[in-house]
C-alpha cells in the first residue's frame, strides 16, 4: 500500500523534499503546489513518523525536517571547522624566517646571510621595533600609507625585502610564498628599503 503526503511549500523543507525524490523545482517543467505530493517508498522508514489512530498508520512530520536539519547543520559545521584547519596547515607552511632556521644552505640562498645569526645581527641592527613601528610604511609614491602593510612579522617582512632583492621575484610570486598581496608585497618592500638606506646610511666607511 502506498501512502502519500504534501510536499511542504517553503524552503529549507521543499529543497530537502524535492532531493529525496530527485526532482529539482522549475527544472522539466516541475513546480511544487499544494497539490503535490510524494509517496513514502521516497523516504526511509525512519523518515516517517508513525502516528497511534492515523488511518494510513503513517503522518508526515515536521520532527523528520528538524532532524535533517540539524543533520546539515552539524555536517556543515564540520566542513567548516575543516576549511580553518585546511588553512592554517596552509599558513605553517608558508615562507617564513623558520623556512632557513636550520639550513645555512637556504639562508645563502634566499637572504643572502650566511646563517641564521648574521640575519638576525642585521636585523637586530635596524632597530625595526618589537611591532615593526619603526619602519614607516609608504607606497610605491612614497606618500605614507596604512599600517596594514604589518601582515607578516616583521623578521618575516625583511625576509622577504632581502629575499625579493637577491632573487628578483615579482611581487604576485613573493605574495604567495608569504601568503599576503602583491599589493602589501609592494608597500613593504618600498618602507623596508628606506629604512635601510637611512640605517646602513648612517654606518662611517
């Protein structure tokens, strides 16, 4: 015996009753009314409520939409949680100072320090600041700009200025190895090279 029940007209609820038959609204020319309706074999038996004193022994149920709601809801939850794991595995991965922590060969290669502790020497000599507020950030026209440039530390920041010199990447290129914009690759590239004029500048020769 079959037993049939109306599809319900608003969504979330017709988008879910319309998947469980495999039928997709204004495609074919299928358009729910209240007329519509859907026989149980579309739905697993525990989809259907049964109700005591019903005729058909079976009632559909705003409990089953709930409950597949609440259903998407946490699988959507997870997928979330997911994309944020995804992409902080993607920021630890990125070029940082921690890429030559240990390998002289990179230091060589990318800044151009011998090791580790020359890069820091020079860093440490430039007198940036603890957040970089040293460094006064300007774009390429040299009009000052907006501290938002500060989106890599700012050891990572001359990293990156000592790198983009010696290897000559552009600046879309140093923005992916660094995760941040061409645009914020520009600025800080600009304000790290005036402060090393003034501060290299100012060494007696």
């Amino acid at each position: 015996m079959f037993h049939f029940f109306s599809v319900p007209l608003k969504t979330p609820e017709k988008t879910i009753w319309c998947n469980k038959m495999g039928k997709v609204e204004g495609k074919v020319g299928f358009r729910v009314t209240k007329n519509t309706k859907v026989c149980h074999v579309h739905f697993k038996n525990e989809d259907v409520l049964k109700v005591p004193g019903d005729p058909a022994g079976m009632k559909d149920s705003t409990s089953t939409i709930r409950r597949e709601n609440i259903r998407l809801k946490t699988e959507l939850e997870k997928t979330k949680e997911e994309l944020e794991a995804t992409k902080d595995k993607m920021r630890k991965t990125t070029f940082s100072v921690s890429t030559i922590r240990n390998n002289d060969k990179l230091c060589k290669h990318y800044p151009g320090s011998p090791n580790l502790d020359r890069f820091r020497i020079c860093y440490e000599f430039l007198r940036a600041g603890e957040n970089g507020e040293n460094v006064i950030m300007k774009d390429a026209s040299g009009a000052k700009t907006r501290p938002g440039a500060r989106t890599l530390c700012c050891e990572d920041q001359l990293f990156m200025v000592l790198l983009k010199l010696r290897t000559g990447y552009s600046n879309i290129h140093c923005g992916w190895l660094f995760n941040c914009d061409g645009s914020t690759v520009s600025r800080l590239v600009c304000s790290w090279i005036n402060s090393l004029f003034i501060q290299f500048g100012s060494l007696p020769i």
